[in-house]
C-alpha cells in the first residue's frame, strides 16, 4: 500500500502516545483500527509513540511457560506461542520481519535453555517479556507496509527502573517502578529518527541491564510513563469500553460514562475496583500534568474520559461507586493498647513480616481493624493463619471473611454527607463491618457481607441519583449510560419534555408576564390514562393539594379520576369544578371540629387519622361509614419531610391503637368500611404499595367490616438525569398479585405529584448575575421561593433550562436564585446553563406540582399567575 501522504513534521511537533490492549491487537481488523487512529493522529501534526500489550492470551501463556521444569515442555509451549504470531502474520498477508524472527529465536533459545546463569526470576522476567517484544514487532510490520512507516522502538532503553528500599528481589524484577521525569534529549532523539514509533508496555531495565516488568497493568503504566518523559500532548488508552463509569457497568446498566475527571478521582476510582485503568499509570502524569484520555478501539467516535488537572468549576458530585471482592478483615482488640506507646508498631510489625499490606484502617480505643485487599496481597489460609498466629501474641484476633468494600467516590465528599441520608439507611439494614471515610476528601468506603454486593450496588447507584449526590445533571462530567451506549437492540431514549416543542409559544407567554406558571393538558391526561390502566386498581382519587387549578381538576375529572381533598377550601374547589358524579375522599390530618362538619354535609368519604376525633367528637360519626388510616411503622420518600409513617411523621393512627379507634367507633355508631396508608412520597419502587397492600389486607381481614382499602399515593416521578423512572407494568403486576390473595378488597389510590408535575412549568426573566471569589456566579431570576418553595423546603431538583438560549452549549455553572431576602432562597444550585444575559426566559420544569398552590406573597411579591395550554 502505498504511504500515507502528510506534511514532515516540525522538530517540536507534540508527541501523543497511543495505549493498546491485548484484545486491541490480536486480530487484523483491530490492527487495522490501530493503523486508522495513529494516521489520524499523525495527520493532526503530531509525533505518535505507539505502546502495546502482548496479544490476548500470550502473557498467560508465557507464565505457564515458565512453570515447566523439562526443556522439551518449555519448548514446545514456545512453539505454541509462535504459531499464534505465525497465523496473525498470514492474516496480515507479511512475510516474517526480521525483528519479529529475532524475539521469536531469541524465546526459542531461553525456553531451550531455562534459568541457567540469569537466575529464575531475571529468566522469568526476561520470558515474559517476549508477548510485548512479539506484539510490537509483528505491528510495526503491518502498520509500515500498510501506508504508515513505523519504527519500532525497544521500551527498555527509555524506561529505567529505579530499586525502592522496601523491595525484595521478586519485586524488583516481576513489579519494577520507574520513576519518568521530562527527557528532552530522548525527545529530540526519537524526532531526529521518524515520526510513528511503535514500542512495547510492561517491560523496562534496571541499573544491572536486566529486562524487568512493571506487574499488573504495566501497559497503562508504561504508556503514561512514556507520556511524562516526553511530555506528551497526551496519553491515549484504547481498550474495549468507552471508559470509566460511574458503577461497573455489567452490574449496574444505567451506570453512565464519565466523561471528566481529575487525576486523583481517577485514580481512586481505579484503586476501589475500576478495571479498565491501572491506578498506578495516573500518577507520572500529574507533575508534567500531562491528559490521559480512555478511548474504545472499535467505537473511537464515542467521547471516552478525559483525565487530567483538576477542574474546579464542576459541582461536587460524588463520581463512582464502586466495590471490591475478596476483601479480608483482621480485627484486633486489647485493652492493653490504649494510651500504649508502640502497640500499632508492633502490630504493624506483623504485617510487614508476612509481606501483606493494609489498605482501610479503623481504630477505637481499644480496637484496631484493617482490611486485607486480594489484589495487592496473596491471600490463601495459611497466610492468614501465620498472621493470626503472630498477632496472637499481643492481643486478640478475629478474621472477618469473605467481606467486599464499597467505596463512594468523588472530591468533596464531606461537602455532600447531608445528602446521602437514603444511601446511608441502606448500609443501616446490613451488617456493616467497617466504615473508612479518606482524610484526602475523596472517598467514603463500607466494608460488608460479600454476598450482599452484587444486589446492592444497582440499588445505590440509583439513590445517589435520586439524592443529588451523583450529579447526572452536569453534561460536562457525564455522559450516556452504558445501556444507551451498549445496550443490545434498538434503544429506548427517555422521552423529551412537551415544553421542549413549545418554547416559541412558552417565549411569548414569558413576553407578556413572568413569573408564570405554565400547564400542559395533554400530559396530564396521558398521566391519568396510565394510572386508570392499572388494573388491580378501582379507583384512583387525584391528592387535589398538588394542585388546586379549576381547568386540571375539570380535565381528570373528565379522564374518570376522583379525587381527594384534605381541607374544607379544597372540598369547596373540587365541588365547584368537577361534575356532582365524582366521588371525593376526605383525608384531613390534625382538622378542626369544624372542618369535619362541613365536609360531612358533602358527598364525601370521611378519613380519620387519630383517636381523638372518633373519641371526642363520635357523634359527628354516628350512623356513618368512615375510613380509618394506619400508620404502618416506617416511612419512605426523596426527603424526612415528605415521609408520612413512623414515629417522626404526625399522621395515622398507630398499629398498637387501631383496637381502641375501632371500640370508640363501634361505640359512635360508626361504620368503619376502609383502612388507608401513605407512607411518603416520590418512591420509585414497584414493590413497595405491594408491601402496604399486603399489610393492609391482613389487617382488614382481622377486623371484619373492612371493604376498601387505600393504599395511598407517593408515586415517584425521575426528577435527575438517568433516574429509572416508575415501573408501571411491575407495579400492576404486584398490585395484581396481591390481589389475587385478597379478591374482596375494592383498591383505591390518590397520587397527586405523578399527574401533574411533568405537565408544569415555571417562567422566569434573568435579572442580573454576581460573581463571587474565584468560581461562584449567581444567577439571579425575577421569582424565587415565594412562587417555587420545594427547593428550599425539601431540597427538591428541578430542571432549569434557558429557553432564550435553548440549544447552545451549556458551558457556565450558576447558582440559581431569587430576589426573596432569605439565604434560602436558591432554586438550583450548581447548574450548568449556556451564558445567559438580562431578561434571558429560564424554566423551571416539574412544577406542576406544589409550586403554585404553595406559593406566597412574602417580601409582598406579586404571585406568578396561571397559563392552561389545552
């Protein structure tokens, strides 16, 4: 083929450095993939050093090599080996390159020989070496007599190990570290020869002039050390995913792609279980602060990550969650070691003995704990047993095995334990062996249960979207998930927000007034009509406090829902706009006398919650058929103050006084027909009205005159980027189920926010902008807390979009907020938007929901009115 045709390059033309992996160069298609991405880079003006693995399945098979004790074995393993490159090399249609016959003789020759005068270990690392040597001659063949000249270059007389004090022979030879600073003279030299070189990972020289390996991942390693000696432009890993995730994306498929990183983060990530990068190649690159860039072989037009300074711009998020297996934890406790000089050293001591290093430390006054990692120890019950034996001796031991740590990680991550209180509540209901929260602010790890993880990460990966702490929200950190990038079949992308076709006619609105409040019909009744397919379901009654507007009551009425009221206002509004055939539910919390004679003089079904109302006031009852709502003992939601169960919730009766409401009823003459639970809001899990319906059943089956039961509402609605939203088909098939047990149960349901949040907007005008310190820009609207109070009362998310400037590139973080005097008045905090100017529209999505009807006049502000779009 004939050469690749490019301008010569300048003698200071920037270096990138291009990492491929075993899978990445065992076939021709991939090397052909490996050929188009270094012309690119070439053909952008830079020189490209090349750094490859050994293909797929040769290094493994070079260490089996090295067990044989007979020549013949040996030889015949080495043969194998060749026969692999031999067939690569026919597929390649290349006639044997010298450089390639030279490695394969020279491993013909230490397979023949064996150890001999190098000694076994300086034989072995001089073996295992051949799979680079091999891989990198065999690819400079095919990429020079394919268009592109391609020098291949020998790694070991670039990189130089260096002998640490705690190293042992092995380590010095199998696990060797070199220490990379800038060499401009290497630069200059590699300059003077080519512009494309080709050299191998995982192999150096020591002072003494003996190949040695840089140990697991020693690819990476090498291509970032190579990086920093010659200052790259960048370093470029290329494997087969797209790059690090923010979970292992085979556990997790909604984990999404992290598109930003620091070093440090990376390197936590990659230390706490991430695969696709080894945590010791990040480390060269921070002093020269050259970018590492994780890139997939065969989908090169997909963003990857991209690693480098850190970049203070971004929100604090925590980035990953990641785990560990194999994890063992040696507990050691005396008393004698409190306030004891020399008790941690002698401890310590043991370890060192054994050769095993400590990863999580946690300590108590007379308690020590440390966990064990497998990939940095060999650890096999004997070992364990030494250790134990030689602890034994200065207090007592306990083993903890096998344990998996679960790291959070992300920087700042103190800034963000406020949040994590559902994350948290999920480690409560464990066994939790250990907590370990880093002093560099980077993570936070649980050691647990091993058989624990797998079910757990899905779970929490989801929580620390739905809490805020996993900021799915800034584009500029993440990216697609996994699914959406891998997912088999065709892809089902979340669908976009009505108002995304209506921002000429929501520009127009904002043009007349802000603040305004902005309703879209159509997408309350597509709501409606998803709940009414649910087919356990008799009824649903919509909660009206969501929202109170005449034309939405009008419209779900007309789409079958009732409805449910918890105050006389609210009886008054639905009575006023809804047909006289809709049924209505009374469910106050705390009422007034009062407030139950009048709604007893409408249609409605009374709800009572407490003693006192049947105890003091029976005789409003007498003759009437009542619902009593329980308090089941727990309760759920996005935030303490939308869960309504538990001690800490002020409504329903308690399990342990229902005995005494029914007496007090029985004593009134009143009938009580229905038991009702609600035990928070915003749940997204299927499960859990199953679980309520359940517990709901088995009570009405003890009391008799049970013929209703509701279950309540608190259907979730996804408010982050990447939240899973409501399983509708799940749910049905739990409610259907339970049902099945229970068929002589009318079900009723009254959720509010999923009917009407989607369906609502908040207009607002850009009033001015104020920077503070270095990085802090606040963004200030003409509406704040007074029309929208969720963010401040409940610390609720809400989208936030410039609509003035919908579709240019969000590239300024603010902090979104109002003219009302209170710290709290924030609307969004670190959300990144296009740079937005003066009377800019900015909405504010999911309002359809408690936003208007809670709204106020405080500071004597004028309140946002109210738009129908039919």
């Amino acid at each position: 083929m004939r050469e690749i045709a490019n301008a010569p390059l300048s003698a200071n033309a920037p270096w990138i450095v291009m990492k491929f992996g075993g899978t990445s160069v065992a076939t021709v298609a991939r090397w052909r993939n490996i050929l188009e991405l270094a012309a690119t880079r070439r053909a952008e003006g830079a020189r490209v050093l090349i750094v490859v693995s050994a293909l797929s399945g040769i290094t493994d098979g070079l260490k089996q090599l090295c067990t044989h004790t007979e020549s013949k074995r040996r030889s015949e393993a080495a043969a194998a080996l060749a026969d692999r490159h031999h067939a690569l090399l026919a597929d390649m249609a290349l006639t044997m390159p010298e450089t390639l016959g030279a490695r394969l003789a020279d491993l013909a020759d230490l397979a023949e020989t064996g150890a001999g005068p190098l000694g076994e270990l300086a034989w072995q690392a001089r073996v295992q070496a051949h799979g680079e040597l091999m891989s990198s001659a065999l690819g400079a063949a095919f990429l020079s007599a394919n268009g592109l000249p391609t020098a291949w270059l020998d790694a070991r007389d670039c990189l130089a190990s260096v002998a640490l004090p705690n190293q042992n022979e092995r380590t010095r030879l199998l696990s060797a570290m070199v220490e990379p600073h800038y060499d401009a003279e290497l630069s200059a030299r590699l300059a003077a020869q080519g512009e494309v070189f080709i050299t191998q990972g995982f192999i150096a020289r020591d002072e003494e002039g003996r190949t040695v390996l840089l140990g697991r991942g020693g690819s990476d390693t090498s291509a970032a050390y190579l990086g920093a000696l010659l200052r790259a432009q960048r370093v470029e890993i290329w494997t087969d995913v797209a790059g690090m995730f923010s979970a292992n994306p085979r556990q997790v498929a909604g984990a999404r792609l992290l598109q930003r990183l620091d070093y440090e983060e990376a390197q936590e990530i990659a230390s706490t279980g991430a695969k696709v990068l080894h945590p010791r190649c990040l480390s060269p690159l921070r002093e020269p602060r050259v970018p590492l860039l994780i890139k997939d072989t065969n989908r090169p037009e997909l963003e990857g990550t991209a690693i480098g300074p850190e970049v203070r711009e971004h929100a604090p998020s925590i980035k990953a969650i990641s785990a560990r297996k194999g994890i063992t934890l040696i507990s050691m406790e005396s008393v004698g070691m409190w306030q004891q000089v020399g008790f941690l050293a002698d401890v310590f001591d043991a370890f060192k003995r054994h050769g095993l290093s400590v990863d999580l430390i946690g300590s108590a006054e007379t308690n020590v704990t440390v966990s064990l990692d497998p990939t940095e120890n060999l650890l096999d019950s004997d070992a364990i047993a030494a250790l134990a034996a030689d602890l034994a001796r200065v207090c007592r031991v306990k083993v903890i095995a096998p344990c998996a740590a679960i790291t959070l990680v992300g920087r700042g991550m103190r800034s963000m334990l406020h949040k994590l209180s559902g994350v948290l509540a999920e480690f409560g209901q464990l066994r939790v062996h250990l907590i370990s929260q880093s002093s560099n602010n980077l993570n936070i790890t649980f050691v647990v249960d091993e058989d624990v993880v797998d079910d757990m990460l899905p779970r929490l990966h989801e929580l620390l979207i739905g809490a805020g702490a996993l900021r799915t929200d800034d584009s500029l950190v993440f990216g697609p998930s996994w699914q959406a990038l891998y997912g088999a079949g065709e892809q089902v992308l979340p669908p976009a927000q009505w108002w995304q076709g209506d921002i000429p006619k929501l520009l127009a609105l904002a043009q007349e007034r802000t603040p305004r409040y902005v309703y879209n019909v159509p997408t309350i009744r597509a709501q409606a009509r998803r709940l009414k397919a649910l087919s356990a379901v008799d009824r649903v009654h919509f909660a009206v406090k969501a929202n109170t507007h005449p034309g939405i009551l009008k419209a779900l009425a007309e789409e079958g829902m009732a409805f449910e009221c918890v105050s006389p206002g609210e009886l008054a509004a639905v009575m006023a706009a809804v047909p006289e055939s809709a049924p209505i539910l009374f469910t106050p919390n705390f009422a007034a006398r009062r407030d139950f004679v009048a709604a007893l003089k409408t249609r409605a079904t009374i709800g009572i919650d407490a003693l006192h109302p049947i105890e003091h006031w029976g005789d409003l009852f007498a003759g009437r058929d009542i619902m009593l709502r329980v308090d089941l003992g727990r309760g759920l939601g996005h935030h303490e103050k939308v869960r309504t169960g538990g001690t800490g919730s002020k409504f329903g009766v308690p399990i342990e006084h229902i005995d005494r409401f029914l007496t007090l009823a029985h004593e009134a003459g009143a009938r009580v027909i229905g038991l009702h639970a609600h035990l928070g809001s915003g749940i997204l899990d299927a499960a859990h009205w199953g679980e309520v319906y359940s517990q709901l059943a088995a009570l009405a089956e003890r009391i008799g005159s049970i013929s209703i039961l509701d279950i309540g509402g608190g259907l979730g609605v996804p408010s982050h980027p990447g939240e899973t939203p409501l399983d509708m088909t799940a749910l049905d098939r739990v409610l259907k189920s339970v049902r099945q047990a229970y068929p002589q149960f009318q079900v009723w349901m009254e959720p509010g926010r999923f009917l009407v949040a989607d369906a609502g907007v908040l207009l607002a005008r850009v009033t001015q902008e104020k920077e503070k310190g270095a990085s802090v820009r606040y963004l200030g609207i003409d509406t704040g807390m007074n029309s929208l109070i969720r963010p401040a009362l409940y610390d609720a998310w809400h989208d936030i979009a410039n609509i003035s400037r919908f579709g240019e590139a969000a590239t300024t973080m603010y902090q979104v907020v109002g003219p009302i005097c209170e710290s709290g008045d924030v609307l969004g905090s670190d959300r990144r938007l296009p740079e937005s100017k003066e009377d800019d529209v900015i909405l504010i999505g999911q309002a359809g929901a408690y936003g208007a009807v809670m709204s106020s006049r405080y500071n004597l502000r004028d309140e946002a009115d109210e738009v129908l779009l039919p």
